[in-house]
C-alpha cells in the first residue's frame, strides 16, 4: 500500500510540472492577417490562436476560419494543407512573427497582439503580400542575364543582391533574394544561364 501511494504521488508530480509546460509551448495567442493571393488589402484581420506540435501547423482565426499544415517532404518549412495543396513558410518577419503561403492566400502570424503592431506594420505586410511572385515567373532584375556565359554572369548575380545558397549535379543553382528572402532558381546549359525563375517554396534554398 506504501509503495502505491508513492507511485500515485511521484505520478502527479510530474503531471503538475509537464502538463502546463506543453500546452504553453504548443498554443500562443496570436493577431493574424490574411491575404488573397496577390493582393494588397487583407480580407481577414485580428486574434487568432497558432499551434505548433510535431511540426505540424494550425492558425484558427476569430471569424472561426482554420488552417491546419501537415510537413511535406524533407525540407523544413514545406507543407500540405487540409485541402493536400502545397504551402511553405516564408522568413521575412524576424522575431515579430512568421508568413504562410498558401495555394490561394498568404497568412501573415505576428506574436503581438496589439493593435499597435497591426498598425506599424500595415504597410509592409501589403507590399510583401503584393510581390509574391508565382513559381516559375522570371526574376525581372536577373532577366537581362538569360543567355549570359555562367562564369562572367555570376559576380553580377551576387552585386544585385542575390545570394547564392547551393548547386546540384544538374545544371541548377539555388539563390537567396537579398531583400525578400525568396528563393530563385538558375539553370545553366553549355556554361550559359537558360532560365532565372523564383521557386514556389524556400525548400530548395536550404543548404
């Protein structure tokens, strides 16, 4: 009966330490604004909750709206929606929040909840939200360099402010956006560059 009693009592003594401790770290209050793709006026602003657990995202906003992304692949920051659509974060908030992209809308998380925050922070969120490229579309400061010879082209690449990430065995090399972080793509043939296109995810610009 004695060691029964300690049992139950070590039992609820790691309950009481661990139970507060992941639900902090898992769910934190939130102010969420969402964007259709391509556009500049947010058709959803205010609270929401955001939940991270074993990689898995889930935003649910105030109007009752909710996001759930799934991991995909093996690079951090790609997902799938509840729809299967294909998703990614995106960097560009710093510590202040984070930026989903989603098939048909962008959702921009911040950690401060004030509406301060929403306001100092309305412009940038517009414009980012307006120059989100599609995968694929030429990036229009690299265009002049389709066709250029490889090695005399790529020290005019990084003085625009690209950074150059990593290459593959065929023919492909990822760079980093200098001001919007986005991730573009160059493909090279016979030592010229074929194409310069942004990607659809930040996936293939980790190292």
């Amino acid at each position: 009966m004695k060691s029964s009693n300690s049992f139950l009592a070590v039992a609820l003594a790691i309950a009481s330490v661990s139970f507060p401790v992941s639900v902090k770290a898992d769910t934190v209050n939130a102010r969420c604004d969402v964007f259709p793709k391509g556009e500049d006026r947010a058709t959803s602003s205010g609270s929401c909750t955001f939940s991270q657990r074993q990689g898995a995202v889930s935003i649910q906003l105030e109007n009752g709206n909710s996001y759930d992304l799934l991991p995909s692949g093996n690079q951090p920051g790609n997902y799938r929606d509840q729809n299967g659509d294909a998703a990614y974060r995106q960097a560009g908030l710093g510590d202040r929040g984070q930026i989903y992209r989603l098939a048909t809308e962008s959702i921009f998380v911040y950690w401060n909840t004030s509406t301060n925050e929403q306001d100092l922070g309305n412009t940038n969120r517009s414009a980012a939200a307006r120059r989100q490229p599609e995968a694929g579309t030429t990036v229009s400061r690299l265009r002049d360099l389709v066709g250029a010879r490889a090695g005399q082209a790529e020290n005019t690449v990084k003085k625009r402010g690209y950074q150059w990430v990593k290459s593959d065995d065929s023919g492909y090399s990822y760079w980093l956006e200098g001001k919007t972080n986005y991730c573009v793509t160059i493909q090279t043939d016979q030592g010229r560059y074929q194409s310069i296109v942004y990607t659809g995810g930040s996936g293939d610009c980790q190292k």
